[in-house]
C-alpha cells in the first residue's frame, strides 16, 4: 500500500526525471569531447608537419648542396646540348661552315665601315640550334627537324648604317630570316642591335 501523497509522488518522479537528464547530458558532453580529441590532434599533427615541410624547404633552398646540384645539373645540360649540336651538321645551304658564314657577317660590317670608321660594331656573335615542331620534309636541306640560328649583338653610328647593315644581311641568301626587333631602330643615333639570322 502506498502511503506517498500525490505531491510527493510528483516530486519523486521530477527528481527522478531530473537525474535521468542529467546522466544523459553528461554522456553526450563525454561523447562530444572524446570526439573533439581525435580533431584537435589531428590539426595539430597536420600544422606540425606544414611548418616542418617549410622550414625543410627552406633550409634546402638555402643549402649549398642544392646550389651545387642544380649548378651541375646546368652543366650537364650545356654539354648534352653541345653533344647535339656536334651530332647535328649544318644544311648544305648554310655551306655546313659557321666560320665562313661568320666571316661573312664580319664581311658586311666592314664593306659598310668603308665609308665611315666604326660605322657598325659587332659585340657579339653566337650560334645555337633549336628542335622544330615537326620533322623537315624530305629535300629541305635542314635535317632532322633543327632549325640553325646566330644571334648577333653590336652597336651602329646611326640608325641609317644599322640599316645598310640590316639590308646586307637580309639580301644573304645564307639566311632564310632576319628577325630585327623594333627596339633596333628607337634610337636614331648610336643604336644598340641584337638580331637573330636563321640558317638554311
């Protein structure tokens, strides 16, 4: 038999579902923090490592070691592309001689310095091959899709001589193009020239 009033029996069952509440938000802020800690952990492993990443980067950017590989590796692809340009003979219309054709080009600086002193100077002369997109057809006298190039560096007088000098190498049937950059012809006196002859 049941001596509880109906107050104390409502009491009893609000206390009751009190401390049910209770022990659920104490679980749930249990769980909650227990799988917050897998996440922080992980954050902090992953900033860790960013930060040793970058300080590793940085330390073998500044490194003497890296210099030295990447000036070898500079080396070995300045010979490698020598190595090609001895595998690679000149076509029968640049005369397979760079020597002649240099002295060619020296020729027309001094027909053109005849009629003046130091009307064309020629600083720097330089012979480099590149791959073509494609192979050359069969009969063109470029073999095996290389495209022969020498790129001069000077000074003229006038803008004038830098022409004459301009029309001498254009008119050469050694070169198959003349590439004169408009920066050539900005100043019309004592113009600095570099320009690029393409062999045939």
């Amino acid at each position: 038999m049941n001596l509880l009033s109906i107050p104390e029996k409502k009491n009893i069952r609000r206390q009751y579902r009190k401390k049910i509440f209770t022990i659920f938000g104490f679980l749930f802020a249990v769980l909650l923090v227990a799988s917050t800690i897998p996440l922080v952990i992980s954050h902090y492993a992953v900033f860790s490592n960013v930060e040793f990443i970058k300080d590793s980067v940085g330390r073998l950017t500044d490194s003497q070691a890296l210099k030295d590989s990447i000036t070898a590796a500079n080396i070995v692809k300045s010979i490698n592309r020598k190595i090609k340009l001895l595998s690679e003979p000149l076509g029968n219309t640049a005369k397979k001689d760079l020597v002649s054709t240099f002295n060619s080009i020296f020729g027309m600086a001094g027909e053109i310095n005849k009629t003046g002193a130091n009307l064309i100077k020629i600083a720097s002369i330089v012979y480099a091959s590149e791959a073509k997109g494609s192979a050359v057809a069969e009969g063109q006298s470029t073999p095996s899709g290389i495209i022969h190039k020498i790129t001069l560096g000077g000074s003229a007088k006038s803008r004038n001589a830098f022409l004459s000098f301009l029309r001498f190498l254009e008119a050469d049937k050694t070169f198959s193009n003349v590439d004169s950059p408009i920066t050539n012809l900005v100043n019309s006196e004592n113009p600095n020239f570099n320009l690029t002859l393409t062999l045939k």
